[in-house]
C-alpha cells in the first residue's frame, strides 16, 4: 500500500495553532477524486489539497482541492498553504513565486522577504444584490444590524460568496445562522458562502473584522478565508467602502472560534478592471504519512 506524505499548515497565522489548519499530500496522482474525497472527510478540515505531482508542468503546480464535502474549483488559504508546502519541503528553495494549476486556472503565489505570501486572484465577477430583511433573518439579527448604505451582494474571484456589511463588531459577534432559512435561499443560489464584516476590529492595527459561514461545504464557520477576502477586496473598491478605489488594509478573522486569523488585502481599480492580493503568513505545524 503506498504511503503519502502529508502536512498540517496554519495559514493566514501570525503563530501556531491559530490561522487556519489545512492538509496537504504530495505526489497523490495515483489517487482517485472519491479517495481524495475520503481523505478529506477524514481530515475535516475545511479544506484538504493534493498536489498531483512533486514536479511542475504547464508552468505550474498540478493541485486539486476539497473540503470535507466536496471538490471546489478555488480557496484562498489552501492555496497559500500549498504554496508554503512546495516552496519550503518541496523545492527547499527561496524561490520567489510559484504557480498553482487549480480548476480556475492558474494562479500566481509570491513570496515577499518579510515572511508574508501573496496570491493574486483573478477579477472579481458581481452578483445581483439581495435584500437586507432576508439576510438579516438568515443571520438571525435584527434589519439594523445591516450597513443599508452599502449592497448585501453575490461577488466571486473563483468561489463566488454572499457579502454583508455590518455596522458594529458587536453584530458581527452575534450573527448566528439560522440553519434552515440558510439553506433554503442558497438552494437556488450562485454563492454558498456568506461572509459578514464590520469596520470594527478586536485588534489595534487592524482595519475591519470578518465572519464566515459555509455550512454548504461542511464547514459551519471558517477561521480564514482567502477567497472570501478576495471577493470582500473587489466589493469595498467598487462600492468606495472607505471612500477611494483602492485598499491597503488588515482583515481579522477567527476570532469567535478561537483561530484568529489575519489576511492583508490589497485591490485597485485600474483600467476597468480590479486588481486584488491577498496576503498572510503560513506556518507547518506538522508532517506525517497517511496509507492510501
């Protein structure tokens, strides 16, 4: 029986045992999408990644990946987690950017010398808007809760989210999903996700605070998301959340379940299009083998 080798990395995490976990397995080829799946339910995790092969080809990383539920065509914090595997136990080397062959398509991690990485997502794609009441239900807040200056708006950079702007951290801190309401709207929906954020911080330095809720994908609330980030940069430049097209800021995540977390994102809006990084650290925190 073959063994493959395996790592469990915190990503978007200023120390261990925080961010959020991933497990990523090498050279996992000879495997089969229902066995990735399998190893994936077992890991539980939000999301488990498989890089096919230990060597690059089409100019890029062959990886697959999948959260206890099912495969997804994109996800942040597995790619930069993926990333740090192959840069740092794979090629053992400082290169300085390495590509991901994902079912999006290709994308782009770099490596910057203060420890950060950074992921590139491709431009993000708009929603129709939906109406603040119903969310609001979905939530289990009150209609207030929600920032009616700004859209509750369907947006996507690979894996499309519902974005909901509230007005304090003390809301954000109160959200709980109503299981039912939730999926009765998404059964119809392009997003699953729904991510919630407020300009409030727990944290000095840190510009606003992040939920988000994946029950959809087994994942009741994740401790990072670096997709949902991304598709949070492209809607506060396009709706000029702070009042300009660009954005250098902190976003903290995690907090309520123990996992704090901090992403730095990055968006322009050059040209008609959008621009948008995402940022953070990642860190192994152990390695093993598990038999196929």
């Amino acid at each position: 029986m073959k063994k493959l080798a395996f790592y469990i990395v915190d990503v978007f995490a200023e120390k261990k045992y925080a961010g959020n976990q991933l497990a990523v397995f090498r050279n996992a080829e000879p495997l089969s999408g229902e066995e990735m799946q399998q190893l994936a339910r077992e890991m539980n995790f939000s999301e488990t990644t498989f890089i096919l092969r230990d060597k690059a080809g089409d100019n890029g990383f062959d990886v697959r990946i999948f959260t206890p539920e099912e495969e997804v065509p994109f996800a942040g914090h597995p790619t930069m987690g993926t990333a740090h595997v192959i840069r740092n136990e794979i090629l053992a080397s400082k290169t300085g950017a390495i590509i991901l062959n994902l079912k999006v398509g290709q994308i782009p991690v770099t490596f910057a010398p203060d420890g950060n990485s950074w992921m590139k997502q491709i431009a993000p794609v708009f929603g129709k808007p939906h109406d603040a009441p119903t969310m609001a239900a979905i939530l289990g807040l009150p209609v207030a809760a929600i920032d009616a200056r700004f859209p509750v708006q369907e947006v996507s950079t690979g894996l499309p989210f519902f974005i909901v702007p509230l007005k304090t951290l003390a809301s954000l801190q109160a959200a709980k999903i109503n299981k039912d309401k939730y999926f009765a709207f998404i059964k119809e929906s392009w997003a699953k996700g729904i991510l919630v954020f407020c300009p409030q911080a727990h944290e000095a330095g840190n510009d606003i605070s992040v939920r988000v809720f994946v029950e959809y994908f087994g994942v009741p609330e994740d401790p990072a998301t670096g997709s949902g980030n991304g598709c949070l940069a492209g809607y506060l430049v396009t709706h000029r959340y702070f009042g300009r097209d660009t954005i250098d800021i902190r976003s903290e995540q995690g907090y309520e379940i123990g996992r704090p977390s901090l992403l730095h994102l990055k968006a322009e809006a050059v040209g008609g299009r959008i621009d948008i990084a995402v940022g953070g650290r990642s860190i192994i925190v152990a390695r093993g083998e598990f038999a196929s």
